[in-house]
C-alpha cells in the first residue's frame, strides 16, 4: 500500500507539473522525461538548493577514499585546465550525484556558489532536478544540458555537459565528470572533450588496478632503485621510477614530497603535523590509508615504515633548483625553476619548503644586480608582481632602454596597488 500511495504521489506531481504550462512543448524527449522524474521527486521549480550532503569535516576523507581520487589529479591536467580558461568549472560527482571537486577560477567559482554547485552537495535529479551530472548519473550516458533546459530556475543562466566514468572491472558507474559554465559549453566540441577524459580516466584505472596485481603477485625487484620527482608548478607530483611514471593524487605528492625532504625518516604523528592542519586524531586513520595505498604504488621496499620514509635515491626538480643556489650557480637554479612546489597545496610542511624555496631563490635574484637575471623573474608568472624586482630591474635599465616604458609602467601599478 505504501508502494501504490507514493506511486500515485508520483503521478499526481506529474500531471500538476505538465497542467501548469510553465514549460515549453518543443523541447527534447530526454529533457521532459527528465523534468517529469524532477516534478515527482519534488524538486521546487523556482526555489530551493541542492542540498550539501557532505559536511566539511567529511569530505576531505571521504574523497581520499574514493576510487576517483587516483585519477583527478590528471582529469585536472585534461580537462579542468580547459574549463579554468573558458570561463568554466570542472566537476567530479560520485556515485550517488554528490560533488567530490569543483574547480575553477575564482569568480566562476563564487558565481557557482550562488546555486550550491560547490564541493559536498548533492545534483542527482532527485535533489537538483534536470541538469547533466544528474541526468548522466541517471541515464548512465553522456549528457547536455543547455541553459533553459534545467529544471530549477536558478540554474538556468548555465549549461552543462557531463559523462559517467565506469569502474574497468564491474562496469558500474564510479562517477560523473562534468563541465559547467555559460551557453559556450552547450556545443558538441565539449561533451566529446568530456567523454574523452571520462574514458582516459576508465583507461588509466584500469592501468592503476593492473599494477597493484602485478605488485601483489609478483612484488617489486630489489631496493636501489632511483626516484625522480617533479613538482614545481604542478598540482600534483610526477613520480618517475623503474621505467615507469606515474603522477600522483594530490595527497601522495604531498606525502612524498614530504618523505623526501626528511630522508632520516618520519614517524605518522609527524608526518601528520606536516601534512594536516587538523585535528590529528581526525586525521590518523586517513593517513594511515593513504600510506597503504602509497606503498601498493611504489611497493614496500620503496616506501617503508617505522619511521616512514622513501629508501631509493631520490631526485627531485625542487632539491635540484636549492643545491644549485647553495652552490651559487643562479642561471642554473633559474632556469630549473618552473614554479612553486605544489601550487595548491595547503599542507604545513609544503608551504613551509615552497616559502623557503621562492624566498631564496628571489633573495638570490635581487642580491644579484644582475639586469638579465631581474628581466627573467620578473616576466615570470611568481616574479611578475614582485615590486622590489621591477625597481632593481629600473635601476639598471639605460636610459634609452626599450624596457624602461614597461618598467616604469609596472613600478607604478604595483607602487599604487600595494599603497605606496
């Protein structure tokens, strides 16, 4: 009885919604079922938000879990890019609809907060109504969604393209990658370029299961090996190692980055503080999984414990750019620089490197009085802003320099931007 109650529920939302007149009749069969499915389930047309499903204080360890956290990092690199320069912003659901990641520029990100589409809530059609995370997670197909075809009107300034990504193995939905923004999205080049990823990420899953197979069977040859690490400029770590590369979630380049720079080894309540900016009791269970999966990566002889530490011989791009400045070799550390460690990274023990690194490298830059060595920082992306810089480059340029216009110019911005 319940069944027939709630199924007659169903049915009486369905008429109202189609009796009300409120949409137009010519629009496409998947866009009225959809808004059907929305109208029984309850969504309000002109109100309401996606509710947030996923607390703060969950999400982080939640997503850590997720079998899609293997591969964001280079969803990130093909498609969140993309959408950061198109005015628009990647998405990662899960399973059941619920936002992982939302990336973006800044402004595009705070427009999107506007209608919940933040990390944590929850765009099924049963929460959101029609648009394309939810509608793809619903049909389990590629979707577009265009901007008047949402069901919510809230929503109905953006359009959206999404697709699902399947687990290799089973086949059953993981996950939803989407990309939203305005009525540029709405076109066929971006759906292929979402189906592309989607499929990319099902590709390099499967790689990823392959590997931890052959490492449990098999194990890994002996220790000795040599570890190349790079990270500047980069949101995540390429870890190249025994022929083979790999680029790391966002957690293990941190984690690895950290071991690196502490080769005498870190117990877990250390590495912790380095990494978490939370409670560590919260934190001590992920940390724990995160290092179980680490070591399935790189395998046990690579990555021990008690203390925790990386027993290979370690290059990284970032130890090699602070040993050319301690040997004063600054062409050389310049031109190895491609940026600050892990950019997006907020763990203690990564910004305290990362600070230290650019502070010394800009130290050197403005104690060189070197005019080419200033005109290389400051046309660079971390240089660019630097005011001390552009005023040592002025002091230097000639008169009749073709770059004193533009270093007067920029002295002048920044001076008056910064209060001077």
């Amino acid at each position: 009885m319940p069944d027939q109650r709630s199924a007659r529920a169903r049915r009486r939302a369905q008429e109202d919604f189609l009796a009300s007149g409120i949409r137009p009749a010519a629009v496409r069969r998947l866009v009225t079922d959809s808004w059907l499915r929305s109208a029984a389930a309850g969504v309000a047309v002109d109100g309401g938000h996606a509710p947030i499903t996923l607390a703060a204080g969950t999400l982080a360890a939640y997503r850590a879990e997720h079998p899609l956290s293997a591969v964001f990092p280079l969803l990130y690199d093909v498609l969140g890019r993309a959408a950061e320069d198109c005015d628009s912003v990647m998405a990662v659901a899960d399973a059941q609809g619920q936002l992982l990641w939302v990336c973006g520029r800044r402004p595009v990100l705070r427009r999107a907060e506007t209608i919940h589409f933040v990390e944590g809530a929850r765009w099924d059609e049963d929460h959101a109504g029609t648009n394309a995370p939810g509608t793809a997670l619903r049909l389990d197909a590629p979707v577009v969604i265009r901007a008047e075809e949402h069901f919510a009107r809230p929503v109905q300034r953006w359009s959206c393209a999404a697709a699902p990504v399947h687990d290799p193995a089973t086949g059953a939905i993981l996950g939803i990658l989407d990309i939203t923004g305005g009525s540029a999205v709405a076109v066929p080049q971006t759906i292929a370029m979402v189906r592309a990823a989607a499929r990319l990420a099902e590709s390099e899953l499967a790689r990823l299961a392959l590997l931890e197979r052959s490492v449990r069977l098999f194990g890994q040859p002996a220790p000795g090996s040599s570890l190349q690490l790079a990270g500047l400029g980069r949101p995540d770590c390429v870890l190249t190692l025994r022929g083979r590369t790999l680029r790391l979630s966002a957690r293990h380049s941190e984690i690895v980055a950290i071991l690196s720079c502490h080769p005498e080894g870190m117990s877990g309540e250390q590495l912790a503080l380095e990494l978490y900016q939370t409670e560590l009791t919260a934190t001590a269970s992920t940390l724990r999984a995160e290092l179980v999966r680490l070591r399935t990566l790189l395998g046990a002889d690579v990555l021990a414990s008690r203390p925790y530490r990386l027993t290979a011989e370690v290059h990284s791009d970032w130890a090699a750019v602070s040993s050319a400045l301690a040997a004063g070799e600054l062409d050389e550390a310049l031109c190895r620089y491609r940026g600050p460690l892990l950019p997006r990274s907020d763990a203690p023990g990564i910004r305290r490197y990362r600070d230290r690194l650019e502070r010394g490298l800009r130290a050197a830059v403005l104690g060189s009085g070197r005019l080419e060595v200033l005109t290389t920082w400051t046309r660079s992306p971390w240089g660019a802003e630097d005011l001390a810089a552009w005023q040592a480059q002025l002091a230097l340029l000639p008169a009749g320099s073709a770059l004193r216009p533009l270093a007067v110019a920029e002295v002048a911005r920044l001076d008056a931007e910064l209060g001077g």
